[in-house]
C-alpha cells in the first residue's frame, strides 16, 4: 500500500521543496553594484539646442495640409537629423541638439511635389514663411523619390528604413523596437500606437505561416527598405475594400529592390555545461517573386529552436509559453508538446512564395516540430468549505515525447480586377507518448488521511487534420457592391491508446469498533486497464454576404446567410483484465460511444457608413441552433436540444486626426452550453471525483461593451493609449461540486445570473531626444479590474468580488554604439472579497522589477543583460519569498563582423525557481515544478549574403530615435 496512516506525501513533498528550492544570494550590496555599474556620467557634446518652425498649405485649395512629413538632412552625407508631422493646422516645429551650420529642409505629402530648402542656422530660432505644396503629375511620382522618415497614407502609416539607425546585425525586432510608436514586449508582441499586430508580411505574402516571431527574430533589417502599417484585413476584405474596426494591425515588410534577387542566411551552434546544446540553421533565396526559405533547429534549454539568439535572449524563460489540458505546451503559436519542465526540440521548415503566371499568387510553407520533456511537480493545498477545510497533497512526474507535421498552401486567383478567388488548404499530423505517474492524497482539519490515490499511465495519441477554406469575391460597379461566397470543410480523426493502472482508497471510522480512533479503508477501487479511443470530426460552414451600396461608398447595407454544421464522434472502449492477464473484459461504465451533432443557421442584416473621419457599423443576426447528442451505449441518455437567440454587433471609430482616434463597440452574443456539460452520463474515470452533466442548462447571453482612445504626437513624441469595457453575463454555466465526509467529489454544472467584468487600461508614453547621440524613452501605465463571479461550494451558493491594481512605470536609455538602460518596475494589488462569513476576505501584493542592459563597448563586444527580481511577501512557508533572475551574454564579433562568438550565462545567480501561491475562493495551494537550471554556453554563428550587387550591410545610415 502506498499510504499508511498519516501523510507520508507530506514527507515526499517537502524534500521535493529542499532538493528545488534555492535560498538567495544576492543581497543589498550585490543590487548597489548591479545598479552603480550601469550609472554613467551622461556629458552633452559640443552641440546646442535649435528650433525651425513653418506652415504648410497646398497651392491648389489654399488648405492647410495635415500630416506632411517635415525632416532635416545633414548637407555633408543627407543622413536624417530629426523630422515630425504637421498638425491639423499644418503647422509644424522642429527641434533637436546639433553643431551643424546649415541642414537641408524637407517637406513631403503624399499627391504633392517634395519641397527642399538649405537653412543656415546662425539664428538657431528659425520662423520659416509658408510652405505652399505643389501637385504633383505622374511624372513627379516617377522621378521624385521622397526621403521622409514617415510618411502617412490615407490608412497607411509608412516607415522609412534607411532614417533609422541600429546595432550591426539587427533583426526587424530590433528595428521595430526604434520605431515611434511602436512597442515590443519581451515575448515579441508588437504594439503600434496601441493597437496590437497579429500579422507580418513580406512582400505582402505571408512568411513561415502565421507565426509573426520567425519573421521579426530572424529577417535582419540590411533587407528591408519600409515598413507599412495598416488594419488587419483579410484577403477578400481588402479585395473589396472594406472597413474593418482597426483594432489589430498589419505589417507589410518591403524588401530592397536590388535585395530581392540572392541568397542570404545564417547558421548558428552552440554548447554548454550539464551537457546543453542549442543550433539553428536558415537559408533563404530570393529572385524577385520567387521566394524559398528553409530552416532548421534543435536544443535542450527549452527554446523553440529557430530563432538565433547569440546576443539576445534564446532561454527558456523569453517565450511566451502556455499550458494544455493534455500536457503539451505552445510557444509563439506553434505546439512544441511536453509542459513545464525540460524540453528537447528539434525543428524543420521551409517556406515557398512565387506568382504563377499573371493572375495567382501561390504561397505554401511546411514545419515539422518534434519534443521530448519531462517535469516533476509538487503541491499543497488548502480548501476552503462553508463550515470546514481540508487539506491536499500531491506530487506527480511525467515524460512526453511528441512529433507534428504541418503544410499550409494558399492561392490567390484574380481572374479580373473584379473577380478573386481564394483556396487555402492545410494539413496536420501529429503523435505523441505520454508517460504519467501521480500520487495525491486528502486530510481533514486534524490532518487526518480521508482518502488517497496512485496512478501510472502510458497515453499514445495519433491526429490527423485536413482543412480547406475557399473565398470568392465579385465586385460590381464603383460604388462598393459585391457579393461573396466562403466554404470552410475541416477533418479531424483521432486515435489514442491508454495503459491505466491505479488504486484508490477511501478511509473512515471503524464503525465495527468505536473505540478505535484510528480510520480504516472503507471503500477501495483498483484497477488495471487499456482504453482504446477514436474520434471523428467533421465541420462544414457556409456563408453568403451581399453588399448593396446605399450611397456610393459611403453607406452600405449587407445581407448575410450562413449555415453551419459540425458532427463528431468520441468513442472510448475500456478493457478490464481476465483471468489470463489480457484486456477482454468490457468495462461499459468506463466505455463511451457518442455521437455529437451543432448545426447552426443565421440571416443576418448590417449597416455600416465611413467617410474620412467616420467609419461604423451595426448588425443583427438570428440564430437557429440544434444541439444533439446520441449515446449509443445507453440511449436512454441521448439528448436534443434547440436553442433561437437574437445577436447584435456593433462598432464607431472617429479619426480627429490620423494621430487620434476613438472607438468603441458592442456585441451580444449566444453561447449554448457545451455538450459535454449538458450530457447525463456519469463519468467516474477519476475515482474521487464523479462528473454528472446537466441537461436541463439554458444558454448564456453576454453582452460587452469597450471604449478607447488612442493617440500619437509626433511633434511632441508622446503616446496616449486608453481603453475600459465590461461584459455582463446572464445564465453563465459554471461548475458546482458536492464533497461528502471522506472528501469524494461530485461535480455537476448550473446557470447563474449575476456575473460581470469592468476593465481599464491607461499608458501614456513620452520619447525625449538628449543629443543626436542619447534618446530616452519613458512610459507610465496602469491596469485596473472588478469583477464579480457566482460560484458554488459544497452546495452553498455565493458571490465573489476581485479588485485589482496593476501601475508599470518603465524607462530606456539609449546611447548610439555606447550603452541601452531599461529598467521597467510593475507592482500588482489584488483584494477578493467574499458574501459568506466563512470566507475570508484576502488581499495580495507582488513586486516586478526588470533591468535590461547592453553596452557596446570596446568595439565588435556587445555585453546584454537580462535581470528580473520578483517579491510575492504571500507565498508560504517553505517557499522563497523573493528571487533574482538573471541572465548573461557576451558577444564578439568576427570575420569583419560576419561571425559572432558568444558566451551566455543562463541563470547567473542560480536561483531559478517557479514556486508560486494561487489563491481562490475555495482554495490556497503552493505549488513548485521541474525548471531549468543554471548553465553556461559558448556559441558560435555565421551570417551569408549575396543579395544585391555586394551583399553588403548599410551601417552608415543615421539613427534616430
């Protein structure tokens, strides 16, 4: 038997903790050294302050011109001193720290010829006459190539590459992080003006499929000649020129034009001590619209594998990572199976664009990614119950190797300039083992064991997934009308075989004698068993949407229709051992065979207006929803539900300018409740809790609602972004458990009115030139919610409310080939208050401070680092506190700066701990797992290129910031 009387977890559970847990290190004089290192006496050089300020008009309506692009050049190399946007009055100021004498003014709006001046700066105060704007002919296009930094067209916010300066061998995340206005995060999330990106281009093709980070992590900046921006829009709908709500943005990178005929790439290897290992490989060729990129990658530090990270953080920490019910875990978008823990990968790819003849446009990519991880976990936790509390325990180990395919194609046929057609099939393969072994075990208030369990289990999992999606567009006339046609057919199946064996005990008073204080087992369950599962899904959807032109591209009313179906099968048999040992003892209480069927129909009406400034839309949808479930083991038990709801949506965007904007929207959506919830069989597969589904549960409604207000002063280099909303939520389904005296669970499902979420978000931003050497970027945010939840315990219904406050205050310094400074501190307030006495009200704090560095001298060094301490004064006993992250790189360059040897420190101060403390209503629990550990990793890469006439790198462009 496992457990004697007592908790022997317990023991288990603190060596765990002693074995994971590291005490810490670095004390108040290690922090005053961290901080007086990078303290450096800041000198302004030998230039002085100037301003140039001007109006700019057009000669043809004597109207002042809003968002022309105003720069300076040095007259001895043109490189880009400074430059802004005029204002709605076209007027404009410029200003800057420089020793030139004279500079050379640029004025450009897009239709109107470039205006160009040499200014002598003896008066470093320049008054300027008004500028008059000329138009420009096709002639002038052609001829006059503007220069600006920025230039705004209509919806397209254009950045000029060559005006912006970075470190040698930058990527295009390096070059984004430069940009006004635009924000990256330490996972790659990219911000433009608030607004966040969910797609990168190249050449206005996708790259790699639909992950944005192999695009920013690897492309280096040297190819890239602009940078546009514009709302997301699908291919059909830019096609037909809709307007969209311009909540995520588009980046289009265009490659040089003497850089789209070559190849160029990088390969890069390294390894370190407890025998980690790291390599990527990526190999590109370019000729014109043919484009063919492979690569390839492998390591053992939790790292995706195709991103190269010589001087820049490839740890297992600098992804964002999250976790899924089966195990496997996701970075940046694609599945790399395993969890928490450590991870083997090894990664392969390649990626095809081109245009076939001189209507379609073609773009395919294949990956492959295969993982091997293994964890160890720990946890204590505390629950909470109306008139009592008890306690659970838990370790488990697991070990996961997984391999997945994936091919996605897509063809754009524009038969005409009115006629488009879209397919995009993709495909997916995937397998996986999973090894898993648990031991839990549960104590009541005088730590006394009620009940206990082990498992082992062996999973094999196979899916195979086919989906295509076809679009066709027709567009009629100049005033906007269209109609369109979207097929979507997917395929799932699902194989999967399970080796089970566990044994669970149930403890209770010994009711033959009373006088024996100890517990004994009541009720014991083993078992030893194989479950063989298939699955089969099968969705069809359909839609129709016809576009009548009210006003002539202005006001539209659209008619829609869709019809969709999704049919599935789950079915699991459970085999028991005979007396022979073999699994052929049908286990129908353990067994499944469903069939599930969600057809949906909606006609639908909306309305939608744009002009400059305005653009909007409403509409209404009818939903005629069918949900049916078929339990072909015990038909008794199948189910059919029909459900009708009326859903609206909403949205309004006014541009006061093209640097401001508000928005705001609405949406009332239907949700039936999921079949699993609903279905009546009990599912006994975990012992010690029973889950029963409902069928009597209503569909939920919710309505939210958001407001912003977003805005960008290119004069002033400032940054306001703002946003509140709430959703209000009737007969939302939550779960409600029943524990009885030896602490089995029953779970079953219920409506409840009364759940609501407010949020608010405020950042404002401010980008402060020193010199043209220094620039200084400050932003200043805060995070608010309120939040109010309906929840049962133990039958006992109650309400919840969780107030949180999160401010973030964060700076960088940057000094062109000297140094960068990013400290950024956030610290979090959260207080849940409870409407049953018998729950206490809580509160919670926690500290984060991060500190990067880099410092670029001597020459060819680059010395980046990547600190973050963390304070949670909430977590238990037996857990630290407060823990300092930090990690290292050095790198020099050579090979004239070709080549690049690298030595990084992962974990500096060997304190890598994931120990955390979760609180909710009904529970504390600490909990601790496997984590990657300290080590150290030289490492070596090469870059090639033979892309334009020399395949050289522009390093004299100026830098601004």
């Amino acid at each position: 038997m496992f457990f004697l009387r007592g908790s022997i977890l317990q023991t288990v559970y603190i060596r765990f903790l002693k074995t994971n847990l590291k005490p810490s290190i670095l004390n108040m004089k290690n922090l005053f050294f961290v901080l007086s290192f990078f303290t450096i006496s800041v000198v302004f050089s030998q230039s002085r302050p100037i301003q140039i300020s001007g109006k700019i008009i057009s000669v043809d309506e004597q109207l002042p011109l809003e968002s022309a692009t105003v720069h300076l050049e040095r007259l001895s190399d043109s490189t880009v001193i400074t430059y802004t946007i005029s204002d709605k009055e076209g007027l404009f100021v410029l200003e800057d720290r420089i020793s030139d004498k004279s500079v050379k003014l640029h004025v450009s709006y897009v239709g109107y010829k470039t205006y160009t001046k040499t200014i002598s700066l003896s008066n470093p105060m320049v008054r300027l006459e008004t500028i008059n704007l000329d138009v420009s002919n096709e002639l002038d296009e052609v001829v006059i190539k503007s220069a600006a930094p920025i230039t705004i067209k209509k919806d397209t916010l254009e950045f000029n590459v060559s005006s912006f300066k970075t470190k040698k061998d930058a990527t295009v995340e390096d070059l984004l992080k430069e940009l006004p206005g635009v924000e990256v995060d330490e996972d790659g999330k990219i911000k433009i003006n608030g607004k966040e990106v969910n797609k990168i281009l190249v050449n206005g093709k996708p790259f790699f499929g639909d992950d944005p980070t192999i695009t920013t992590k690897n492309l280096t900046k040297e190819l890239i000649e602009k940078i546009q921006v514009v709302d997301t829009k699908t291919k059909a709908e830019a096609f037909s020129g809709e307007e969209v709500d311009g909540e995520n943005k588009t980046i289009n990178l265009t490659i040089k034009e003497e850089n789209n005929k070559g190849v160029f790439g990088r390969v890069a290897a390294g390894a370190g001590t407890d025998d980690r290992y790291e390599g990527a490989g990526m190999l590109n060729y370019f000729d014109n619209d043919r484009r063919i990129s492979v690569l390839a990658g492998g390591n053992n530090i939790n790292s995706p594998g195709f991103s190269f990270g010589e001087i820049r953080k490839m740890f297992g920490g600098g992804y964002s990572m999250s976790m899924s019910s089966n195990g496997s875990f996701t970075i940046d978008g694609r599945s790399f199976g395993g969890g928490e823990g450590i991870t083997k990968s090894q990664n392969a790819g390649l990626n095809y664009a081109d245009i076939i003849g001189e209507k379609t446009d073609v773009a395919a990519d294949y990956f492959y990614s295969g993982s091997s991880s293994e964890n160890k976990t720990a946890s204590q936790r505390e629950n909470i119950l109306p008139d009592s509390r008890y306690f659970t325990n838990s370790v488990s180990s697991s070990y996961n190797d997984s391999d997945s395919h994936s091919a996605n194609m897509g063809f754009d046929i524009e038969v005409d300039s009115t006629f488009l057609i879209n397919i995009d099939p993709s495909f997916r393969y995937s397998k996986s083992t999973n090894s898993f072994n648990a031991a839990e075990e549960s104590l009541n208030e005088n730590q006394i064991l009620t009940n206990n369990s082990t498992s082992n289990s062996y999973v094999e999992n196979t899916g195979r997934n086919f989906r295509n999606n076809i679009n066709i567009t027709k567009k009629f006339g100049k005033k906007g009308a269209f109609i369109r046609v979207n097929l979507t057919n997917e395929i799932n199946t699902r194989e999967s075989e399970d080796f089970l064996t566990s044994l669970t005990n149930v403890y209770g008073e010994d009711v033959n004698n009373p006088n024996n204080p100890d517990f004994i087992i009541i009720d014991q369950i083993e078992r030893d068993q194989l479950t063989n599962g298939t699955g089969d899904v099968t969705n069809f959807n359909s839609s129709i949407n016809y576009r009548l032109p009210v006003v002539a591209e202005k006001l539209f009313l659209d008619f829609e229709y869709s019809y969709a179906r999704d049919k599935s099968t789950d079915t699991k048999s459970t085999f028991d051992k005979d007396a022979q040992g073999e699994f052929t003892v049908f286990n129908e209480d353990l067994s499944t065979d469903f069939e599930y069927l969600d057809e949906r129909i909606t006609p639908g009406v909306s309305l939608s207006f744009r002009n400059k400034v305005w653009s909007s839309r409403i509409g209404f949808n009818y939903v005629f929803r069918t949900l049916g479930n078929t339990d072909l083991l015990r038909p008794e038990l199948s189910i059919k539900k029909r459900f009708e709801a009326t859903e609206l949506n909403g949205y309004l965007r006014y541009k006061f300018s093209p640097k401001a904007s508000f928005w705001s929207s609405y949406r009332l959506s239907n949700e039936p409740p999921r079949l699993s919830q609903l279905q009546a069989f009990q599912n006994v597969s975990d012992p010690l809790n029973t889950v029963v589904g409902n069928p009597d549960l209503e569909p939920s409604n919710s309505h939210r609602i958001n407001l912003g207000f977003n805005a960008f002063d290119w004069q002033k280099r400032t940054g306001f972004y703002s946003y509140v909303g709430g959703n209000f939520t009737q007969n939302q389904v939550v779960t409600k458990t029943t524990i009885d005296a030896n602490f089995v669970r029953t779970t079953t499902f219920a409506n409840v009115d009364g759940n609501y979420q407010f949020y608010a978000n405020m950042d404002y931003s401010k980008d402060v030139k020193i010199d043209s050497l220094r620039t200084v970027k400050m932003s200043v945010g805060v995070n608010g919610n309120l939040s109010r939840n309906i929840n049962f315990n133990n039958d006992v219904q109650y309400a919840s409310k969780v107030r949180s406050l999160s401010p973030e205050v964060g700076m960088r310094f940057t000094w062109k080939e000297v140094m960068e400074f990013r400290p950024r501190y956030s610290v979090s307030f959260t207080k849940n208050k409870y409407d049953l006495a018998e729950f206490e009200d809580r509160e919670f704090l926690e500290h984060n401070l991060n500190i990067g560095t880099a410092l670029f001298l001597p020459k060819k060094f680059e010395w980046r680092n990547d600190i973050n301490f963390n304070y949670n004064p909430n977590v238990g006993p037996g857990f630290q506190k407060s823990a300092w992250f930090w990690n290292s790189t050095l790198a020099y360059s050579v090979l004239k700066d070709a080549g690049t040897v690298t030595l990084k420190v992962y974990d500096l101060l060997d304190q890598n701990t994931n120990a955390r403390r979760t609180a909710t209503q009904n529970y504390i629990q600490d909990s601790q797992s496997t984590v990657l550990e300290q080590y150290f990793m030289l490492s070596f890469s090469w870059k090639f290129n033979s892309l334009g006439s020399k395949g050289e790198t522009d390093d004299d462009t100026f830098y601004w910031d």
